[in-house]
C-alpha cells in the first residue's frame, strides 16, 4: 500500500497520531491522555509544525518538531546534561524533532526516513536536535544514518523509566543511508 507523506493538523489528528505513537512506543491510555495535552501545547508554539504518512486514509506515521528555545521544559531538562559534554551549544538555532513515530506494521519501509528528512528540509535552523531512548534500537539507527551523533547518554527525565540519549546532526540531512542501507 502507497504511503503518502503530507503536512498534517496535528491538533485536530492528535488522537489519530497518539493511536499510532501508542501502538509503536507501547503507551498505555493515562500516558496517551498527558501526551494528548502536551502536543496541543506543543502545535501552540511559534514554528511548530507537523507531517503525517497516510496509507489508505489511514494515520500511520508523523512527526513534528519546531525550532528549540532553551525555555522549554525539554531543553531545560537536557541542558545540564549537555553542558557537561561542551555540546550545550546545540540547544541555539536548532530545530527539535519533538516525535516521530511510526505504526509498526508499516516500519523498515523508509516511512519514518521520510517523514525527518521531509520535515528537516524546511528549517531555517543550520541543525537538529532529538532524544531517544538510551538503547540500540532501529529508531537509533536509523538517526545515526542520517548524521545524528550522541551529544549526551543517560539523561533522565522525570517519570521516564528509561534514559535517553540526545543526539543532533547538521542539517540538511542526507536523503539516502550511507553505504546504501
């Protein structure tokens, strides 16, 4: 089935993209009601936007992000994490990807290659920058196929059970994987 990849209304989808985060990042129903609140916060900020992968009118993947502003809960949280590398500088004139994620059953087909490169191309921000959970993982893989490096591990959220890692790459990011993966 043909995904297609487009700008997406994430406040009015947002229970559509939350059904699909929770099928991939095993959410259960409390989680998904706090996350509900933060995206439509999230979707009020200045440059927030999203996209989403349909495939037969169906919500199956998205992402959004908006440039960082070291205001925010999330960069005051990774700062001191990533003052202790030298790498806090990454938190100016870059663009946060907030989420991405994909319905399993349409993984491993470049979906969400697709949607962070598509949404990184129209940043004005020369970076990126993320979080990820602190594991080897194909979402991790696939990051560092397209330039995202470690800038910080073991950073712990409040409530989160597992670190994370926050990774940046320089942006534009390259449209195919290094050595044809």
């Amino acid at each position: 089935m043909d995904v297609v990849i487009g700008p997406l209304d994430l406040s009015a989808h947002v229970d559509e993209a939350l059904a699909v985060q929770a099928a991939a990042f095993g959410l259960g129903p409390d989680e998904v009601a706090v996350r509900r609140q933060i995206v439509l916060r999230h979707m009020t900020y200045p440059g927030a936007r999203a996209l989403g992968a349909t495939a037969g009118g169906d919500l199956v993947g998205f992402v959004y992000g908006m440039p960082n502003d070291r205001s925010h809960w999330w960069s005051t949280v990774v700062e001191p994490y990533l003052r202790a590398q030298g790498n806090d500088a990454w938190l100016d004139d870059s663009f946060v990807i907030t989420e991405l994620h994909v319905h399993p059953a349409h993984q491993k087909h470049g979906v969400g290659r697709t949607l962070i490169t598509t949404i990184t191309d129209a940043a004005t921000q020369p970076r990126s920058i993320l979080s990820a959970i602190d594991t080897e993982s194909p979402a991790r893989g696939l990051y560092r196929s397209l330039g995202y490096q470690d800038l910080a591990r073991r950073v712990l959220f409040p409530s989160a059970p597992k670190p994370y890692a926050v990774m940046g790459a320089p942006l534009p990011l390259p449209r195919r994987s290094p050595a044809g993966r």
